[in-house]
C-alpha cells in the first residue's frame, strides 16, 4: 500500500504541474481564475484563533515564509493537491468506472466543494459568480479537472 500513495503523490506532482500550468496560461491571457480559494478561507478561519495564540509572532521570528508571499501560497497548493492525491487513493475504489470516469467524478466533486461551499463563504457566490466572469469560471474549471484527470490517469 505504501507504494501505491507514494504512486500518488508522484502522480499528484505531475498533476499540479499541469494545473498550474493551465491558470498560468489563464493568467497570461488576463483570465481571472477562482485561484486560492481555499488557503484564504483557512486563513479567515483560523487566522484571528492563530494571532491570539502568537503564531504569527512566532513565525516572523523564525524567519517563515510570508503567509501572504508565492513560496507559502504555492506550497500550500502543493500541499492541498497532494492531499487531495492521497485522499484519491483511499477512495478510488468507491468510484464508478475506469480512470477516465474516477477523475471525471473526483473533479465534479471537489469542484461541487469549491464552487458551493469554498467561495460562497469567502463571499464570491456560486462558483465565484460573483467575482469571476464566466470565461473564468470555466477556465478554473478545465485546469481543475485536468489536474484530477492527470492524477486519476497515472493513479
């Protein structure tokens, strides 16, 4: 089994790599995309309970990554997406049909977390319809789902 999520988080890499790939070429276009969605609600989460707590104070003085700057923000994408490769090995079995459909259905889930749970709660309504235009609310959602793709085709 140990080979089959280190298999995963290769996989996963390979995956990302194609994900940021895609909201990297979004960008260059000047397509918004809905891009750390998740790291912020986290942050509004659990920010203010991090501040009384002196975490913050604790991680300048150790000289950490800035929350805020592209080395914490990309590795916590990194961090997420392996995650979610993990998770992916855990309940691949539980999803219907070959790789091309797990990662169709591992996609729309996870995407249905994000579009209905992730950005409503940051304020940005329905799959960020709010903030996104629909050129970038699809363009998000074809890098997503390569990405779960890619994974579920090397898993």
């Amino acid at each position: 089994m140990l080979s089959a999520y280190l298999k995963a988080l290769l996989a996963g890499l390979v995956a990302l790599a194609v994900n940021f790939l895609l909201l990297g070429l979004a960008d260059r276009f000047g397509v918004v995309t809905a891009r750390g969605g998740f790291q912020r609600l986290v942050k509004l989460w659990t920010g203010p309970a991090l501040h009384r707590l002196g975490v913050d104070r604790a991680w300048a003085t150790l000289h950490f990554p800035n929350p805020n700057g592209p080395l914490f923000t990309n590795g916590f994408k990194v961090a997420v997406g392996l995650g979610m490769a993990l998770i992916y090995v855990r309940i691949k079995a539980l999803l219907p049909g070959a790789a091309f459909e797990k990662g169709l259905v591992y996609a729309l889930l996870v995407w249905l977390i994000n579009a209905g749970i992730v950005l409503p709660a940051l304020g940005q309504g329905l799959a960020g319809i709010k903030t996104l235009s629909a050129i970038g609310i699809v363009a998000f959602a074809i890098a997503h789902t390569a990405c779960f793709m890619v994974l579920a085709g090397l898993v």
